[in-house]
C-alpha cells in the first residue's frame, strides 16, 4: 500500500504539472481526491491491513492527500494569475487620451422659480402649504363662492373626475383647506399644477403651474394686499419694476384687480415686445378675501379679514427669463433649457 500511495502521489505531481487550464486541474482533482478516485480506493483496502500498519498508512496517505491539494493550489493561483495579466494586457488603457466629461443637468427654470417664489415668502413670513391635485368640487367652487352658473364649472371648461370630483383649476382649495382647520391668523402661499380646458397658445397651456397666497387676520385691509404685493415684484425682479392694479372681477375676493408689471425689456418705455404700452402681460389676480368665502370656512368675517393672490409660476418664469412662448417651458428641448 506504501508503494501504491507514492505512487499515485509521484503520478498527480507530473500531471499537474503539465496543466495549462484550471479545467485540467479540476479533472486531476476528481481523479484522485475525489469521493471515487484513487485514493479512496485505496483507502478502502486499509481493512486488511493489521492494527500496526494502518495507523502508518492512514498518516502516509493524510500526507500524500495534503501535498496533492497544496499543489493544486498552488499551480491553480499562477494559472489565475497568467489568466488577469493576459487580461488586464489584451484591456490595457492608454490613460493619455482625453476623458469624456459627463453631461451636467440643470434646474428647469420653472422649477427654479418655482424654489425662488417659495424662499422668498418665507423670507417675508409666510407658511409654505401644499395640497392635492384632485379636489373636491366643494372646495374647488363651491366654498370659493363660485355661482352654480359660473363657466368655470362647464365640463367645457374643467377636467371632472366624477359629478364630486375634478382636477382642481386653481391651488385656490388649499386655501380652503387652511381656513377650514380654523388654526388663525393664517399667512401662507401655496405652489403646484393646476389643470384647464385650454386652447394652447404662447400664453396658454391645459396645465399649468400655480402659486396661491393668504392671509387672514384682524384689521388686513387693500394696503397690506397692494404692499406685500409690490415688495414681492420687487424683490422677484428687481428695484425698477413697478406694478399695475386693474379692476376686475372675481367670486372669492371683493373688491379684486389684476396686476400688471413693467415690461422687463423696456422697463416701462415702450417696446415691440409689449406692444408699446411699457407693460408686461398679466402677472396675477388679487383681491380681499370675499365675507362669504370667509364664513364657508367658519370665520367671522366682522372680526377678521383678508386677502389673496394668486399668479401663473409660468408666466412669472415667461417674465423673469424674457420668454416669449409658454410651450417652450413643457416641450423639453435641451438646447432651451440649456439656458437656464
């Protein structure tokens, strides 16, 4: 058995040896390691040696086994390692070539105004709320003190969901919202996508970005509304820009206007682009909140008062940036939005 044993050892060596494959060195393994290979058979005849013998036999064949498995080891570690170097040789990288710089992304400026108008109100006090894009039709016209005959409720004009349910047309249900929790005084603006039947044009778009201001409290009066309102104009577009209040009519606030600015190419001298006139388009809508908007939300409207705004963020980003079409800011052309 001694001889046996050498032998197999004297055998796996040489053909270990001559591997150029870890395929080889696993086929030599199973032949002589393995649960049937060589070894094991021979191990199997221990039985008839006797008691002296088999203590030297087991040790003998412990070694060889031990000795087969550190070669293996070792020539599968430089076949490894000829395999990564031939590798790394065949991916070698001429590190002096130029690197390819990564596309950096922007803000969308609607989004930039967006961040801007919401930093700025806080700057100024104001509690930043959001709400959701479904609304109810209670708070999107009926607690707004929008007539059942008012256009803005024709399914011509407004995305309903169900007879209880629409895409809201205005962030003004956040203000709802807000008054119903009934926690005063309240100051806060509210920004997000409101949804309208509308005929795209360079001004006009199905969906748009809205921002809605509020304020409640004892003794606010048209002077707060005109104030906060020429402060934020001014600090959204610079010192020179000035603002313009027209009469006009809507069902939540009363008395109510609209806002123009000052034409931000011309700053108020007359231009192509504003036709002349030295002002800009129609920035927002504004007015006192109206008593009977303030009584659907439990206020009394002899004790407080109040006032809201609110502006198309796509027109406030059309103004700022000098932007002449609305369909650029949803059409996602890089090369536009590179600008910004």
């Amino acid at each position: 058995m001694k001889e046996q044993l050498l032998k197999l050892k004297t055998e796996a060596l040489n053909q270990l040896k001559e591997c150029i494959e870890n395929a080889d060195i696993e086929k030599i393994r199973v032949q002589y390691l393995g649960k049937k290979g060589e070894l094991t058979q021979i191990l199997r005849s221990m039985g008839s040696l006797s008691e002296e013998e088999r203590p030297e036999m087991g040790k003998l064949a412990n070694e060889v086994r031990a000795i087969i498995e550190n070669e293996i080891k070792e020539i599968k570690g430089k076949l490894d390692t000829k395999v990564a170097e031939a590798k790394l040789k065949s991916e070698s990288l001429d590190i002096t070539m130029p690197g390819i710089l990564p596309e950096i992304g922007r803000r969308h400026p609607l989004m930039q105004v967006k961040e801007e108008l919401e930093s700025l109100f806080m700057r100024m006090g104001y509690d930043v709320v959001d709400g959701p894009e479904i609304e109810t039709v209670s708070n999107n016209f009926d607690d707004l003190n929008a007539p059942y005959d008012h256009p803005s409720r024709d399914k011509s004009d407004t995305f309903y969901i169900s007879e209880d349910l629409v895409l809201r047309t205005h962030t003004s249900p956040v203000e709802i919202r807000a008054m119903k929790e009934g926690k005063l005084p309240i100051r806060m603006v509210s920004t997000g996508r409101t949804f309208r039947f509308d005929d795209v044009d360079d001004t006009h778009s199905p969906m748009f970005h809205q921002m809605e201001c509020l304020v409640v409290d004892k003794g606010v009066t048209m002077a707060n509304l005109k104030d906060s309102i020429d402060q934020f104009v001014k600090e959204l577009f610079g010192s020179e820009m000035k603002t313009r209040f027209r009469p006009h009519n809507f069902p939540f606030t009363e008395p109510s206007a609209e806002v123009d600015v000052s034409c931000p190419i011309c700053m108020g001298k007359g231009c192509p682009a504003c036709n002349g006139t030295g002002w800009s388009m129609e920035l927002l809508g504004c007015g006192m909140t109206h008593p009977n908007v303030l009584r659907n939300c439990g206020i009394d409207p002899e004790v407080y008062s109040g006032y809201a705004f609110g502006m198309g963020i796509d027109r406030v980003a059309m103004v700022k940036y000098g932007i002449p079409n609305i369909r650029l800011l949803f059409e996602n052309d890089v090369r536009f939005l590179k600008q910004f």
